[in-house]
C-alpha cells in the first residue's frame, strides 16, 4: 500500500485534491512535479485518516467498513491528518461488486427515472426522440441518477425526511440528460463509430442530427433546470455546461503535448467528468436541506470520485479489449489526448516521447506506444493515484449516518476501482 499527502488546488470554483509536490502553494497554481510525486511514495501498512480509519474485510463483497478511532472533532472540517493511506481492495476471484446489487435500494427510483427519460426530452421531435433513445438504450448503468437517489436518500435521513421530494427526481432526471448529451457531442467530436458496442448517434443519423440532439438535451435539461426554482442548484448544474466546453478545449489545445503535467490533466478530468458528479451529488443534498457543510463533503465526494473514476477510464483503454471497452483500445493515444498512465510513463520513456510526437506516423507505432506505458510503470502508478482519489471520497461520506445508502455509496468507490483488478 502506498501514502500520499495532499493539498488543494484551487482554479476558480473548484479545488482539486492534488498529490504534493513539495513546494509551496500560493495564490496561483502551482506546477505539479511528477518526479516530486514518485518520491513522496512510501509503504505503508495500516492508514489513519485522523478521525477514522479505514480497514478493510471481507463481507459478502469486498468493501471498506469506517470505524471511528477519534472524534470528528479533532480535525477541522475538510482537513486531513498526515499522509493519505490507500485503500487496499482484498478481492477474492469469485466475489466483486455488483453493479445491479449496488443500486438495489435506490432501484424503485432508477425504474421511475427511466420511465421519465423518454417524454422528457420530447415526443414532438420523432428524430430526436429515436436519438436519444439510441443512446438511452445504449447499456448504460445510470450511475449518475443513481448517486443522486443516494445521496437524497442518505442526506435525507440526517434532517429525518422521509420521502425524497419532486426536486429529487427531476435533478435526477436533469443529470441524466445532461450526461447523455454530453457523450453524443463526445462522440462527434472523437468521431467514434461505437459506444458500449452500438454504433453512435452520428454514425446512425449523421452529425448534423447528433449536434441538435446534444443541443436540444442540454436546452431541454436547462428548461427543467430553471423550473426547479432554486437558484444555488442552477447556478451548481448550469456550471457543469460551461465545464464541458472548457474540458473540450483544454484537451484539445495540449494533444500530442508531452510536457502535458498531471495537474492538466486532473483540472480536464475535473472539467469533463467529476464536475457533473460533483454537481449532482452537491444538488441532491442541498434539495434536502442539509447543513452546508454536509453539502459541501457531498460535492467532494462527488469530484473525488469522479476522479477516480476518469483514471479508471483511462487506464481501461490500454489494459481491456477493444471488444471490452466498445472501441478501439489505446484511442485516446492514438488521437494524441495524453492520460495518467501516459503522462507518468512519459518520466521513464523517452522513446514513448519520440513516438508521441512523431504523431503515430510510422505503421505499427500505436502498438509500441501502448507496450511502452505499460512497461514503463504507467499502469501502476495510475492505479494508485485512482486509489488516492478513492481514498478521499470514502472521507467524505464520514458525515453520513451509517446505513444501507451510505454503504451503497462506499461500495461505488470499490466497484470502481474493481474494475481494474
């Protein structure tokens, strides 16, 4: 196991739990030194966050259980004591998270939801309907709603609600349009032919349809959006739009950029992935009335996990099949969109360098590219920054009562990190 210290980068609105680097933090952003960060590296073999420790078991499914050691009192709110341990997933072969038993107890939600979708976005546009139902129907596990119905439920029990409310359901239903708009623009944009192994929108219907139902997804979430009547959950969800563009643009400004740093990349990841979840999560507590400050730990939940789960992602394309991930492995490389795995192979491999910025233009060296992150320690050195971020939402859920919807959003943090073991 492997620990880490942290410090927060803040950009803006948002702060990003970094690994240090050692050197001080001021009011701009620091770079971030990768070389700093291989050194910070130290074995550990029990993790003490301060205020809990996490301690892994063996139940019916691999998890972590939080058991106090000190009050919560002792830190102040947000602040973790020491360095960051990692969590340390003790996975029998034969047992792994299920995603279907994951969401059980929010499973009445996710079936109204889905219900919902459909006449949401809007029969009276027959094209746009059979768009959205293409990628509505694509296999998705409706992640998103699902940690917003989650966390409603579980924030709801801290102020004693019992029932979710209207407000609930429909940031429920937002998310999920936002986030399927967002993949068909995704996907013109990458010009992908599939998605989760079914051809794309644009490759069904055209670009031109696929631009106008991302379009008219996002105009018809913000309608929706408005209609909720609370500005503090426009304002959070409204963001998410505009971070979508800013991830697009950061990324597609720094291809094939190989002195690209870790702390780019985590701020694109931010932009592109975390801040809908964090978005959704932060939205779900306020429309249950929770203290601020339980609010704002579901936001880091959210981003933490976010994280995580987009270096999951990244590290998927080069270690599945193309059959696996629905598309072609090593495309993000191959499009010159550097991920942590390239970003911390690129310190031992100048001949990843060479191949990189040669833009794959001799046959066969997207092969190489690929051989060389994972020889050169790139996989790995991923895997234990997802589990820093992982490490992080666990934290954030210590203001949660202990339950099944708590537990539930635990076990989403190793469900994700399953998916690389």
């Amino acid at each position: 196991m492997m620990s880490m210290t942290c410090h927060n980068l803040d950009f803006g609105r948002a702060k990003l739990d970094l690994v240090a680097c050692g050197c001080s933090s001021n009011a701009s952003i620091d770079r971030y030194s990768v070389r700093n960060y291989a050194k910070s590296v130290s074995k550990s073999c029990n993790r003490d966050y301060g205020s809990r420790r996490l301690v892994c078991c063996r139940r019916d499914i691999a998890r972590c259980r939080v058991s106090p050691t000190k009050t919560p009192e002792t830190l102040p709110a947000g602040v973790a004591e020491g360095p960051t341990g990692l969590l340390k997933l003790k996975k029998d072969p034969r047992e792994s998270i299920s995603i279907t038993n994951l969401f059980e107890v929010v499973a009445d939600d996710l079936q109204t939801l889905n219900q919902n979708l459909q006449s949401i976005v809007g029969a009276e546009n027959p094209v746009l309907m059979s768009a959205a139902e293409q990628i509505f129907g694509a296999g998705g596990k409706r992640m998103r709603p699902a940690l917003v119905f989650l966390v409603s439920r579980a924030t709801a029990e801290v102020v004693g609600m019992k029932e979710l409310t209207t407000e609930h359901r429909r940031l429920a239903e937002i998310i999920e349009m936002i986030h399927t708009a967002s993949l068909i623009h995704d996907d013109v944009l990458d010009e992908s032919d599939m998605r989760r192994g079914k051809e794309t929108v644009h490759q069904l219907y055209g670009t031109r349809v696929a631009v106008l139902a991302g379009d008219f997804m996002f105009a018809q979430s913000s309608w929706y959006l408005a209609n909720l009547e609370n500005i503090e959950v426009i304002k959070l969800i409204s963001q998410v739009i505009k971070d979508f563009a800013s991830g697009e643009i950061k990324q597609a400004s720094s291809l094939f950029d190989c002195d690209v740093e870790l702390e780019e990349y985590l701020i694109k990841s931010y932009y592109k992935t975390a801040s809908l979840i964090a978005a959704s999560t932060k939205g779900a507590a306020i429309f249950s009335g929770v203290d601020s400050s339980v609010s704002m730990q579901m936001y880091d939940y959210g981003k933490n996990l976010g994280l995580s789960f987009q270096v999951v992602d990244d590290i998927l394309d080069f270690t599945q099949s193309a059959e696996q991930l629905g598309k072609p492995a090593g495309s993000d490389l191959a499009k010159g969109n550097l991920t942590a795995p390239v970003i911390f192979a690129l310190e031992q491999s100048p001949k990843l360098r060479e191949i990189i910025e040669s833009e794959f233009c001799e046959s066969g060296s997207i092969d190489d590219a690929i051989e060389l992150v994972k020889s050169s320690g790139g996989i790995e050195r991923a895997q234990e920054l997802a589990k820093e971020k992982a490490d992080l939402a666990i934290q954030n859920l210590r203001c949660l009562p202990q339950g099944s919807y708590q537990s539930a959003l635990e076990e989403m943090v190793l469900y994700n990190l399953e998916r690389i073991h």
